[in-house]
C-alpha cells in the first residue's frame, strides 16, 4: 500500500486541477451572463477604474521608462557595431509595442491587481460578508466580479499605452545623448517603421490580459478557504497563475497573428 502512495499523489492533484478548470470555466459564464449589470453598480465600476489604473500610473510609468531607456542602450550598442545605429528607434518601437509593453505591464497588472483582487475577495469570504450579500439578495458576482472586470478592461489598454509612449520617449532621449541619434531619425525610424499588424498584436493583448488577470483574481477571491492563512494563500495563487497565463497567452496570440496576418 505504501508504493502506491506517490502514484495516487499526482492523479489526486491532475484531478484538483481539473476540477478547479471546471469551476474557473462556470466562473466565467456567470461573469459573462452579469455584464448587463454593471450599470447597476456604475459606482463601484468606477472606484474600481481608479484603484486599478489611476493608482498604477506611476509604477506603469517607470516600468516603461526604464523598458525604453534599457531598450535603446542594448540595441543601440548592438546596431552601432554593425554601422546600423539610426535604426536604434525601430528596434525600440517595435520591442515596445509589439512585446515589451503589454507583457511587462500586464506581469505588474497581475501582481497589483491580481493580489488585491483575491485578498480583499478572500477576506469577504473567509469573514462570511459574502454570504451576508446573498442573504440580502445581492448577487456578488454581479457586485464584486463584474465591476472588477470591467475595470480591468477599460483601464489596462491607457495603462499600456502610456508605458509604451513613456518607452519611446526615454529611449529617444538615450538615443539622443548616448548615441547621438537624431531625434527626428529616431521619430522616423520608430514610426514609419511600425504596421498595422504591430499596432493590432500591441494593443489587442491588453485586453485578453485585464479579462484573464481579472477572472483568475476574482475566482481564487471567491473560493478562498482556510481563515488568514487562506487568504494569503489564494492571493499567492492568483499572482502566479494570472502571470503564467500572461506569458502563455502572448505566445498563443503572437503565434497566431504571425500565422494568419
């Protein structure tokens, strides 16, 4: 009986994960189903709108910086060797918009939002206030998740873009005092070079992000069990699989957007 002990460990933890697959999959349903009701809870769509972007300004905002600025010095030294230093603003806008905007800000997205999401969820959960809004006839997926999602949708698209715009500036300004690019070549070469594509694979990712980040959040905040040490637990959970599915879900869209455009 002992021998079969590490077999039956691995089929019991294929079998949570299915089971929490299941759940997350009916979870997403009933966000989906509640939509209709955010303007019910406009109030809380909107504070929500302000802790999750208007509060994450400043971090999107250094992280994009320092992605320009780390960006240009690399390929600009790189391109330099190769006499090829003026394309140093193509390389940065296409890095910027194409990847390093959208991944970097939805790994921080997923970490802020993320981890509030599931520890103020878990606290109402692990303290009954969620049950206390079904005794009231309160639905709290139309209350909490909804909103939440909303949220996260609206305010992750500016939150990119700002890091993506903030990128390009520091990098023109590397560019400008540590290469002595011009600006207007940079300018040139980081716009005229940028397509349609690259404009649609940048700006369509926030979006498929502030949808996974959000549910995934809300879920482990629903489902949080175990007290304190649950609660904790459950943000944990959140942070990192909204983070793997991050990565997972840009190589998924990259891959196809290569494939078809």
């Amino acid at each position: 009986m002992p021998e079969a002990r590490p077999v039956i460990i691995p089929i019991r933890a294929f079998k949570r994960t299915l089971f929490r697959l299941q759940e997350y999959s009916i979870f997403v349903f009933e966000n989906l189903y509640a939509l209709p009701s955010v303007w019910r809870y406009r109030k809380d769509t909107l504070e929500q709108m302000y802790l999750i972007g208007a509060q994450a300004f400043m971090i999107v905002f250094l992280a994009g910086l320092f992605m320009g600025v780390i960006m240009s010095i690399e390929s600009g030294h790189r391109l330099e060797t190769f006499g090829a230093k003026l394309l140093v603003g193509r390389t940065t806008s296409l890095a910027l918009v194409r990847e390093l905007g959208p991944v970097i800000t939805g790994l921080l997205m997923a970490a802020r939002t993320g981890a509030k999401n599931a520890s103020e969820l878990g606290s109402m959960q692990v303290s009954e206030q969620i049950d206390a809004l079904r005794a009231f006839g309160t639905n709290p997926i139309e209350k909490l998740a909804v909103p939440r999602l909303v949220a996260s949708l609206v305010m992750f698209f500016p939150l990119t873009l700002i890091a993506d715009l903030v990128g390009l500036l520091g990098g023109m300004f590397v560019s400008d005092l540590w290469l002595h690019v011009d600006k207007s070549f940079y300018w040139h070469s980081a716009i005229y070079d940028l397509k349609m594509k690259d404009l649609f694979v940048g700006f369509a990712k926030p979006f498929v992000f502030a949808f996974f980040i959000s549910t995934i959040s809300c879920y482990y905040g629903l489902t949080t069990t175990g007290g304190t040490i649950g609660v904790g637990r459950a943000a944990v959970n959140a942070v990192v699989v909204a983070s793997v599915v991050v990565l997972f879900n840009d190589f998924i869209f990259t891959k196809v957007v290569w494939s078809i455009l």
